[in-house]
C-alpha cells in the first residue's frame, strides 16, 4: 500500500488532529508519470514543470519533488515567495520565477541562484543594482510579448529591453540565459495566431543572437503546445496543467487520449442525510424545490473551500457511484443533494466532487463545463482548509 501523509496548506498554523470533514486526494506517482510522457512530447527539449499557484492547488513542494522525480529539469513559478520556498526546501534544479513588481528581492533571488524574467527596462534595472550590490552575475530570461498583450517587451520596447540588458551583460551584471514568450491560442493550435506567434519569437531570438547572446533556452511551448505542436518546443517546454493530468485541449482529448492521469480527487464525508417532502425549498433563496418525498444530503463543503458558488444546480457529484447536481445554492460552507426516494445513504458516506473519472466519477473538466469555466480554475481554486493527502512517492 502506498505511502499517505497530510499536508496543512499554512504551515504555521498548528491544527487539532481530528477526522477532516473533506480532502483533496493527490498521487504523486501520477504526477511523476505524467512528466515521463510530456518528456515523450518534448523531444530533445528539457522540461520545465510549472508549480505556481501552490502546485496548481496539488501542493508545491510535494509536486516539485514527484515532477523532478518523473524527470524534470527546470521548475517554474509565477511569484518570487515560491521560488525561494523551493530553494529553501533543498530543491537544487533550475528554478525560473518571472511576475514581480519594483521592490522585489531580487537580491535573495540572485544569491539563491534563481532564474529571473525580465519584461521591462525598471525589472533590468532593479535586478542589475541587486546584482551590482551582491557582487554576483544575475541570470535572466528577457521575455518578449510576441501578441498575447500581458507580460513581455512589445514591439520598439524589445530592441530597447535587449540593448540595456547587453550592455549590462558585457558588464558583467547580467547573463541572458534565455527569450521566452507566451502563446495567445496554444489550445487551438491550428489558429492563425500561433503561426504568427512562432515567426515574432524566432525573429526576437535570431536579434538576441545577432546582438551577441549566447542563449542557453529558448522558450515558448506551454502544456497544449507540447502536446499538439511538436515544432515549437526549441531548447524548453513549459508544461503546467498536464503535470497534474488534465487536459489543456479538452477539445481535441481527454487526459486519457494523452496519455495523462489526473493527479487530484477531491471528496467529502456526507454531513447529514434526512427525509423531507415534495414541495420542500433547499439552501438560500428556495431556487430548488423537490418534485417528490425524497432524501437529502448535506455535503460539508461550499465556496469557502472553493467549490464555485455558480455551480448552484449545476455541479455534478458522485455517491456510491451514481452522479447527482448540486440542489440549490452553494453556501460559504455547504451543499445539498437530492438523492432521491430510493437512497439509503447515510452521514458519513463518502462523496466524490471530482476524480480521474476511471470509476464513473465526475472530472475536473465536467465542473468547468458545468460552470463555464476551465479546469485549471477548479483545480487551483481549492481552499487551504481542505488538507492535501498525499499517495505514493518515496517512503
């Protein structure tokens, strides 16, 4: 039987030990595995799995660990505070932070040898005064905007942006380790965009090589890409969702199709089960009304734990292994199910929000299709008093 711990989400906060009234499974083996087949897709590129966002809400450094294990060689993070959990946690592989705003510590990024992005002539600046004051070559990865219109250098700002950060490179302030960028429709990969996209990058790259860049990565392959577009994987991919086994196309394929194993199965023990009568009002507001003498159950689990509130009537569940719909509105806390005339389920039962889908169970993508949504939300969205239990892994 595989290894299970718990895992409090703040972990400085002590907690009684007690039976917790819901929890996200996460088998780490299935992250691991997942990497083994995105470095199938990568080819000769090296990976990089994206933990941000707490792991995608699996668990940072438990996924960092069971990723670099499946054979990662980078990590990535959004925010800086992340990054330097992982290097504080002994997580020696190359590590890539890239959101940050003026008065970031780029210093301790720079003495815990972390990888910075730069999008902007005050990023550049601040990260070469760190530099400057530790004493100490700072490695960078300048990003371009190649259309998507969020983070990166746009159009005359690039030329500026590769100019300051080679004057300070031949100064010894900065390396420019890497051009990245990000794709506007990676999910719909035969949209004209990407093409367009893919022209813009190797353009920005071939200017950085004319400009004396001695690149070490290229990159701008995100899960999808990796997955349906083979050819734009040059030297990284950045694989962040499929990490964790969902699909990023779900138009295109399941996890399945991809050879892909959802990571997170997130479940309750019922709360409460009783016989109420045709006509009876659930939840806030009455906005379901039973057709028929029934049974109901109470879920411990609402929008505070991050079940979406308009998955009111609309999210799907698993009891004993039939599916039923949210009855009525979510609450901060709760829910309610209408199981019908015939059930004989009881407190303590276990329900199932979402899982792999292998028994029967709903996924991740049937609430984002049931919400309006996408998966990586419900994923990333669950709230820290749902403790993580953690299968597999090292003993």
């Amino acid at each position: 039987m595989r290894d299970k711990i718990h895992v409090v989400a703040d972990p400085g906060v002590a907690l009684p030990t007690c039976r917790e009234t819901a929890r996200a499974t996460v088998d780490l083996d299935a992250i691991t595995a997942n990497v083994e087949v995105l470095r199938g897709h990568a080819g000769s590129a090296a990976l990089m799995a994206v933990v941000k966002a707490d792991g995608y809400g699996h668990g940072l450094l438990p996924s960092a660990r069971a990723a670099l294990r499946g054979g990662a060689s980078w990590l990535g993070v959004a925010q800086l505070g992340e990054a330097m959990v992982l290097r504080d946690s002994g997580i020696h592989a190359r590590l890539l932070s890239w959101l940050h705003i003026p008065g970031s510590d780029f210093a301790g990024a720079i003495a815990a040898d972390i990888d910075l992005s730069v999008s902007a002539l005050w990023s550049l600046g601040e990260v070469a005064d760190a530099a400057r004051g530790l004493g100490r070559t700072a490695r960078i990865h300048l990003k371009v905007d190649t259309g998507l219109g969020r983070n990166g250098a746009f159009g005359d700002d690039w030329q500026g942006l590769l100019h300051a950060a080679r004057v300070l490179e031949v100064e010894g302030l900065v390396r420019i380790v890497g051009i990245w960028s990000h794709f506007v429709y990676a999910d719909e990969p035969t949209h004209p965009t990407v093409r367009r996209q893919l022209e813009l990058f190797g353009q920005a790259v071939r200017e950085a090589e004319r400009a004396g860049c001695d690149l070490e990565v290229r990159h701008i392959a995100n899960s999808a890409a990796t997955l349906t577009n083979p050819g734009s994987a040059f030297d990284l991919v950045r694989t962040g969702l499929a990490v964790y086994g969902l699909s990023p196309v779900p138009s295109l394929g399941d996890p399945q199709s991809f050879g892909l194993t959802p990571a997170m199965t997130l479940s309750a023990d019922l709360a409460v089960t009783k016989r109420l009568p045709c006509g009876q009002g659930l939840s806030y507001g009455h906005q379901y009304v039973t057709t028929q003498d029934t049974t109901v159950a109470l879920v411990p689990m609402g929008y505070a734990d991050g079940v979406p509130r308009n998955a009111s009537n609309l999210g799907p569940v698993s009891v004993a292994g039939v599916r039923y719909t949210v009855a009525g509105r979510v609450c901060m806390d709760q829910f309610v199910l209408d199981l019908g005339p015939t059930s004989t389920a009881q407190a303590g039962d276990r329900v199932t929000l979402f899982g792999a889908g292998e028994s029967g169970e709903p996924t991740a993508q049937d609430w984002a299709d049931a919400t309006g949504t996408i998966s990586y939300e419900i994923i990333s969205r669950i709230g820290s008093r749902v403790p993580r239990v953690y299968l597999g892994g090292p003993r």
